[in-house]
C-alpha cells in the first residue's frame, strides 16, 4: 500500500449489501449532475419544428439505447441486456409523448422544459411505489429522460468511459446505462450513496462478478479521486484508508466467504431436509415470466409468488386478457408439475399504472388507500380479464391463485364471486381451465392475521406476505429512514402473530407459506420452519444460503427454537438467540 494511503486514518462507513465479494483499490469518484434545461417560448409559426425535434431526439435516444443494449447482451449475455428493454418501453411510452405534446401546445414553452417536467411527474410516481424493485424503476424513467434532453440540447450524455484503469466506481447512483458502459476488466466494485440491492447497477454489478454495496448515505462527500478503500459486498461495509491489520484480516475473510459459497451451491444441488429427515419447501418469487431460467436455476420447487402488476407497470398500456394467459401460461409449462402461485394485481395508491391517472387519484397515504383487492373489486372488467387469463393459464400446469391484501371474510367472498363469474364464463364458452384451481389469500394485514380462522375456513392455503405485515403491525414504513431502523421482524408481536395465523391454518388442515423478506433470511428461515411454517418463498439467489441453513439443523431443534422465542420480550433477544442458533450450525470457516 502506498505510504500516504497508510499516513491517513481509517474510517468505516455502513452501506446495504448488494453484490458478494471483496475488493481494495483506489477510487474513481463520478458525480453526475442533472442537465439544465432552458425555458423559453416557442414562435408560434416554429411548433410543427419542434414537435419534429422531439420526434428526431427520441429516434436517436432509441439508436443509442439499442446499441448498448447490444454490447451488453455480447459482453454480459441476454438476461442483463434486457434491462434495456424497458428503456424501450419509456421511449415508446404513448401517454408520455402524447402528454408532453399536449403540455407543449398548451404552454408554448420549448419541448426540453414539457418533456422535463412530464418525466418529472413519471419519476416522481415510480418513486413513490412501496415496492422496493418497482421504485427502482424511476431510475430507468430518469436515465431515459436525461438521454432525451441531452439530444434536445445538442449535449453528450454522460458516462463511464473515463474509467481506464482498475478502480472502485464511488457515486451518488448509478444509471442503468453508466453502469452498462463500464468496462469490466477495469472495475474493482461499485458503491453508491443511494439505491438498493434491486438497482440496475446492481444487477450489472453482480452480472460483472463484481462487489456492490448501496446505501452509503454521504460516501461521495468523505473520498476523493486516487483514495484508497476496501469494499466488504457481504455485510455492506467500506473501510476508507484501510490499516495492514484491517487488509489482512480480510483477506481471511475473503479465503473463507469463498469457500462457504462454494459449499452452498454443492448443498443446493441436494434435498432440502433437516438432519432427522424432515422435508422442507423452498420456492421462488418472480416478478416476470423470463425469470424461469432463475428458478430453474437455483432449484427452486417452483413459484409461490409471481407478482403479476409488472405485466402493467412495465408495459404502455394495460395488457390485455390474452397477453396475460401467454405470460401465465409460459410460466406454468416451462415450470410444470412444479406449482405456480399467481397473486392478482397488487396495483394502486403506491404502484399506479403510469399513464392512466384517472385510475388513481392522489391519496394522502397510499399504503392504506385504494389499492391491491380493492382496487380490483372497484374496476371490475380489468380484474376478470386477469381472472380469466389466470383461469385459462391453468390448463397448461399446476396454477394455484392468490389474492393480495384481503382484509376479512366479506372482501374475500366478494373476489371469490367474480372469480365464479368467470368460471362460468370460459365453461360457457367451452374454454377449459383446472375445475379444482386452489385458491388461497395472502395474509399481510393485520385485520386478517385476527380472522385467519375464519378466512381459513373460506381458503386452499395462506402465503404471508411479512413485508407489510410487519409494516402494518407496528406501524412502521420501512422506505422511511428515519424510522426505518425501527422495523423488526423479530418483534415479539410478529413472531406471536405468526404463531397464531400458523395455528389457525394447520386447524383447518390448510398449508401456510411466508414469501416476504423473512423467507430468504437463513437466519429467520429456522424460526418460521420452527413455528410451523410449510413453505419458504424467495428471490431465487437466496435459496442456496436457506437450504444449506436447513439442511444444518433439526426439525425438533428449529421447534424448540420457536417456543423459546414465543417466551422473550424483546426483538433483539429474538434475533440474538436466531443469530446464535445459525451460527451454531453453520461453520462459514
């Protein structure tokens, strides 16, 4: 290491882990700011010209998303290049154009400043979504956006192409397109202060091999160009100035995390059975129907949650019946016997479809407002289509059905009433469709966790959706950094609630899943097993790391763990006695 490197102090700075991996190196700091746009009027006799410079911008915008599509699809495979696919999408966003057309004959002002401040508005509605891997879509409308203007006004884009030597990429966010334009061979890691573990950089980053770590708050303000620091992608660490000591001891911990990771994907090529031979579910969430490879992929015994309200937020338009069947029923023949849960739109309040805003109007507070079931009961035509297509999809493999934020029996009886509509629509028609369709709710608020014995009665299966559940029960929006810290799943109230919806359940001879972040946490994973949980569902990477946590343990030692856990007071001794039960049996070194 350099002497002045070592002539400074060592600091340590928090992030999220994002992409595995250790690196040490020097930083290249990239501060990108946004364009400023001019503000002018138009000569009346000069609008049809610029209508057609926006028009000349968006072609050339496309030419150029096109063409890095195509150097990452050659130099990191198909899967990462479709990200760019929904660039595309923006690009050939009817609502978009046609709005920021309108806003420009009404006002007269110039088209950077319509088309800004429409974006603007597009932005501001995907940022404001509660889902994580949604809000991060804003990043695709805003890359898209400055790529626009910059062609409006003549400028260059910004990019990574300064990046010559081997560095550690240090910045504010990272947009899809910087992240794609970085040379591989040259990027040590990427560290941002914003962003999550479902950003675009990231899943360049984990596609490069590379480590990432998000959400270091104010690292672009602590380094300069040329500073030496080490990036820790498995607990979100980065060490500014790293001492000999430090560097040595990572460099252990680099040798051990590797030969870990490597013994859990040995592991997940076996059964997922507990040491006295007890059997355990392991299934994955999905968001698309090209994300099959995935779940192939890691093993998983299918799909216990695909979310369906990303064939509308990823599209123009909302799809139509016979759009949704194809992509159901891709899914569920590509992944047959293997069972497939579709969950029915969780779309409104925080995940409006942009470009139909007289769906949503503005709430106060969305998490709480008019969205998911409700929203499906009150738009009736748009949910049979769903119904309909889920109904058909069924012919083709072992569908179950799965409606999303259900308060209580009535709402419930009211979705099953449609659902028997289009049943005997398709019997009508002689369409057939799976006569014995499971059809189960999701648990993930509290009114339901109360009445699980009632809607138990009424349902094939629960999946609890711990996400919200644990939002709802104690009151806490985790997208809120203020208080996000306060939002636990080890909460004595969560672990009795889930003890209690498990109970309910298994009284009424229905299996019980977990498909919220709780699932995919090998150290949670044995207390939801241990307190009766049936069925884990996850993202797909996660699977390894849990199966290698069941197959460590006994099913009597994960009970045991669970009544000892119903007996503690506080969240983090729950979490102190989960942590100690993990590291108990599974040996990282």
């Amino acid at each position: 290491m350099p002497a002045n490197a070592r002539a400074k102090s060592e600091v340590t700075v928090q992030g999220i882990s994002a992409s595995h991996g250790i690196a040490y190196g020097q930083v290249f700091l990239y501060l990108q700011s946004d364009l400023e746009v001019p503000s002018y009027q138009v000569d009346p006799d000069k609008r049809i010209e610029e209508v057609a410079r926006f028009e000349h911008a968006l072609l050339i915008t496309r030419g150029q998303i096109q063409k890095i599509r195509d150097e990452v699809e050659k130099n990191l495979g198909a899967d990462e290049a479709r990200i760019f696919d929904a660039h595309m999408l923006v690009l050939e966003d009817q609502a978009l154009i046609s709005e920021t057309i309108r806003d420009f004959e009404s006002t007269g002002r110039n088209i950077e400043t319509c088309f800004n401040a429409v974006s603007q508005r597009y932005v501001q509605a995907f940022s404001e979504i509660d889902d994580e891997y949604l809000r991060e879509r804003a990043g695709d409308i805003r890359d898209v956006a400055q790529r626009v203007l910059a062609n409006l006004m003549g400028q260059a884009a910004g990019n990574l192409s300064r990046l010559v030597e081997k560095r550690i990429v240090v910045a504010n966010d990272i947009s899809p397109s910087d992240a794609a334009s970085i040379d591989r061979s040259h990027a040590l890691a990427i560290v941002t202060d914003t962003g999550s573990k479902t950003s675009h950089a990231v899943i360049v980053a984990r596609s490069m091999k590379v480590p990432a770590v998000v959400g270091s708050r104010n690292l672009t303000s602590q380094v300069r160009n040329g500073d030496w620091i080490l990036v820790d992608g498995y607990d979100g660490v980065i060490v500014i100035n790293p001492t000999e000591q430090t560097l040595f001891r990572y460099g252990k911990i680099q040798l051990q995390k590797k030969s870990f990771e490597q013994r859990l994907f040995a592991a997940n090529r076996q059964p997922c059975v507990t040491l006295d031979g007890v059997a355990v579910t392991l299934r994955a969430n999905i968001e698309k129907e090209d994300e099959v490879s995935l779940v192939k992929e890691y093993l998983a015994s299918g799909v216990g949650l695909f979310r369906t309200e990303f064939l509308y937020l990823n599209a123009t338009r909302i799809p139509t019946e016979d759009e949704q069947y194809a992509a159901y029923r891709t899914v569920a023949e590509q992944l047959a016997p293997a069972p497939v849960v579709i969950r029915t739109l969780d779309l409104g309040g925080d995940k409006p479809i942009t470009g139909n805003p007289e769906l949503f109007p503005h709430e106060d507070n969305p998490f709480l407002g008019f969205r998911a079931i409700r929203f499906c009961l009150e738009n009736l035509e748009l949910f049979k289509d769903q119904l309909r297509a889920i109904l058909r999809a069924s012919a083709h493999g072992h569908v179950r059905l799965m409606y999303p934020m259900i308060s209580g029996c009535e709402e419930l009886d009211r979705a099953n009433a449609v659902l028997d509509e289009c049943r005997n629509e398709l019997r009508t028609k002689g369409v057939p469709f799976d006569e014995k369709l499971p059809v189960g709710c999701m648990i993930e608020i509290p009114s339901a966790a109360c009445t699980a014995d009632l809607l138990a009665a009424k349902n094939d299966f629960f999946s609890i959706g711990t996400n919200d559940l644990i939002q709802y029960l104690l009151a806490i929006d985790r997208v809120n950094d203020r208080i996000a810290h306060l939002y636990e799943p080890t909460h004595p109230a969560v672990v009795r609630t889930l003890s209690q919806i498990v109970h309910e359940a298994h009284r009424a001879k229905i299996r019980v899943s977990v498909c919220g972040e709780m699932a995919g946490d090998p150290v949670l994973a044995p207390l939801l097993i241990g307190l009766g949980v049936d069925e884990l569902s996850m993202t797909p990477p996660l699977l390894p790391a849990v199966k290698f946590a069941v197959r460590a343990m006994t099913m009597s030692d994960a009970r045991a763990l669970a009544s000892q856990a119903l007996t503690l007071k506080g969240a983090k001794e729950i979490l102190a006695l989960c942590e100690s039960f993990y590291r108990a049996r599974v040996k990282v070194d």
